[in-house]
C-alpha cells in the first residue's frame, strides 16, 4: 500500500495534469497552478448520480476530467428544464461560491465521471491571493452569463425547429470534411426533448422533417448534416 505522502504526490501530479487540459485554467503560471492543484480532491461518479443538488450551498467548485454532466431546473410539477451539458475540461458551481447562493442547478452525471473538487472558501481565499486566478474566474463566469443569455433568446424566441438546428450546428465536429454530431449512449430522444424545451414527439417529427428535406442524415451513432447552409438558415427561424 502506498504511503500517505506518495498518494498526495500522485494526486498533486494528477491535479496538475487535470488543470492542464481546462481551457480557463491551461494558461495559469506554475506557482498559481501548483497552489490550485494543492486544494484538488478527486472524484468518481457513475451514470444517474448527483455531483450536487439545486438550492443546496455552493460548498465546492467541480472541475470535469473526464465524463459529461448535465444541469438541470425542476419545476414543482416535476418537469425538467435541461440548463446547461458540460463535458471534461469544464467546470461548475463557482456561480454559487463566489456570491455565496445555493447551487442554481443540479448536476447530473450522464456517464462515468473524473471530477475533482475545491473546497469553495478555497478558491475564493487563492483568486485574493493569484490576480490571475481571478481572472480566469472572472472570464469563466462572464462565459457563463453569455451561455445563458443565449439560452434565454433560443428557449423565448425561437421556434423548436430553430433550436434543433441551433443545438446541432453548435454541437456539430468537422470529420473528413464532412459535419457529424456523435450521440452518445444516454443521447436520447427524450435527453434531447429536455435538453431543447420541447417533448419527444415534437421533436422527433422536427428531426424527420429535416431529414427528409435532405439537410441532415439520422443515424444510431450519430447525425450528419448533409446541407450545413439550410440548416443555418433553419437556426435563423
């Protein structure tokens, strides 16, 4: 078994490399990446288990190594209203640390999950300390409010069709020259209903209809999009 000091040094190291691959932390100076990583603690989630709870105490700050996750808004009804999906190198909660709120949403682990964990008061102790750290809160947090500004116009003044072709366009990687969006395991229909503000049926009738105007193609493992230019025009609607 090893030492107490050996599986810090290995966390440390993994932290480290962890922080490496996130796009608002990547560019950090070593001496600020190094007391940032000090205060990681690891994490592992399965599929369909809550890595925090909406309306409870912004403790920590979740950064995503590896694994997708989703926030989400319940109604009292219990209908789901789908905030946000994020994926390793992204990170949660400081929304709720930095002004001191509850959680605003809770997050979901839609698969196997790496995460790691920072004490909140932590991080508001070393963004006081590292202006840089701060910084890159700041513009991580300004990001944020620009996404759901965006979600605000997509969910009040877009039609559902509109949103589909939005989402897929935003979501769509370039292979081989030709534009595909992946689905994953738990990408279902429904996944999908919550995660655009509709129902299942409204969108699988919207999703046959692009289809068979020819402007994408709907496959098991992913979609393609066969005419990338209708489909913008059809975000624009």
């Amino acid at each position: 078994m090893p030492s107490p000091l050996t599986a810090a040094n290995s966390d440390f190291s993994l932290a480290k490399q962890a922080l490496a691959a996130m796009r608002h932390f990547s560019a950090l100076p070593a001496e600020v990446s190094d007391a940032l990583a000090r205060q990681m603690i690891p994490r592992a989630y399965t599929a369909g288990q809550l890595l925090c709870l909406e309306g409870e105490p912004g403790e920590y700050v979740y950064l995503l190594e590896k694994g997708w996750v989703k926030g989400v808004r319940t109604a009292t009804d219990g209908r789901e209203q789908a905030a946000l999906f994020l994926r390793d190198g992204e990170f949660f909660g400081d929304e709720a640390v930095f002004s001191g709120a509850a959680y605003p949403v809770t997050v979901v682990a839609l698969e196997k999950v790496s995460a790691w964990a920072i004490q909140g008061a932590a991080l508001v102790d070393l963004s006081g300390r590292y202006p840089a750290l701060a910084l890159a809160c700041l513009e991580h947090l300004s990001a944020r409010v620009l996404y759901y500004v965006q979600l605000v116009e997509d969910l009040g003044l877009r039609s559902v069709q509109a949103r589909i072709a939005h989402t897929l366009l935003n979501h769509a990687e370039l292979r081989e020259g030709v534009l595909i969006i992946p689905r994953r395991s738990w990408t279902t229909l429904d996944e999908m209903a919550t995660r655009l503000g509709t129902v299942r049926d409204v969108l699988s009738r919207s999703l046959s209809a692009l289809e068979s105007e020819g402007i994408l193609r709907l496959e098991r493992s992913q979609i393609i999009i066969l005419d990338p230019q209708k489909l913008l025009e059809r975000g624009k609607a």
